[in-house]
C-alpha cells in the first residue's frame, strides 16, 4: 500500500541544498508541467476518473489539486519574502477543495494552463533568490516544520513528481 500511497517515497527534507541541487529543482519546476500535459492532456473522461489506489483522487482530481498547491507555493514563497511578519503558511483544506465542482468536472487543459504559468514565474522567481532570500522560513503547522525557501522548493516539485506518479499508477491499466 505504501508504495502506491508514495511512490517515489517520503519527502527527505536536506538542512541545506547547493547550487547546483538548487539548480536541478528549478529545471523540474520548469519542466514537470509539460510532463503533466504529454500525460493526460489526451485523456477520455474514463481515463481522467481512474484512480490510483482505493479511495484516492481521480487523475482529474490529481491535475486540479497539483495546480492548486502550486500555486499555493508559489503564492507562499512570495508572502514569506515581502511580508516580514509572514511566518505560518497559508494552510487549505486539501480534500474540501478536491471535492469542489472545478476540480471533479472542470477541463484538465485549465489547471494544465495555470500550472504552466505560474511554475513559469515561480522558476523565475526562484532564479533569482540570493542566500538571504533562500533562508527566509517560515512555518508549516500540519508537517510541524518551518521551512526555508530552498526547502519550500525541494518539496514544492516532490510534491509534483509525486502526484505525476499517482497518475501513471492510475492509468497504467489503460
């Protein structure tokens, strides 16, 4: 079960990330967008209702969700850089908003959009954060974690590889 609930594993949070480790997980955040649109841009709607273990997301619901989250990501790390009393993340209700009419029937192809631009200027606002900048923190209260930016990055795109796994389990029947 572990490994169709993780199936790239865990999050690993590093203490620190060098600039090239740095650098690696912003060519994901580039790139994994288009990995999820060669994925399921084509899909039927019975392909899009699959699911990758009992009582998960539908690959549907899987698009929609990973394009919510990163923009909260996205939206996190600027709050945590322009407002200096920012220290707890903007938390959602994860499962409410999959159960929400946009995210069980609206088309994949408009949180494909907005995933691809806001991973756009989230890269291009990660390339230009200086050591300073990337060791802003702040708190996130469910993983009992504060966060820097460099780490907000490093699980910001493991969260996107692992809900990208989620959909390949789900539609390795097709």
């Amino acid at each position: 079960m572990d490994n169709r609930k993780y199936p790239i594993g865990p999050f690993v949070i590093q203490e620190t990330y060098s600039s090239d480790e740095l650098a690696q997980i912003i060519h994901r955040i580039e790139t994994i967008p288009a990995e999820y649109r060669r994925l399921v841009e084509n899909l039927s709607p019975d392909d899009l209702a699959k699911t990758y273990r009992e009582g998960s997301w539908t690959v549907q619901q899987l698009v929609h969700h990973v394009a919510d989250i990163q923009l909260l990501h996205y939206l996190r790390m600027k709050k945590a850089l322009t407002e200096p009393d920012y220290s707890e993340a903007t938390m959602i209700d994860m499962n409410a908003w999959a159960g929400t009419a946009d995210a069980t029937t609206a088309p994949v192809d408009d949180s494909l959009l907005l995933f691809e631009g806001v991973h756009r200027r989230y890269a291009y606002l990660a390339r230009s954060l200086d050591e300073k900048a990337l060791a802003i923190r702040y708190s996130h209260p469910v993983r009992k974690i504060d966060f820097t930016q460099a780490q907000a990055l490093a699980i910001s795109i493991w969260h996107a590889e692992h809900h990208l796994a989620h959909i390949k389990l789900a539609l390795s029947t097709i």
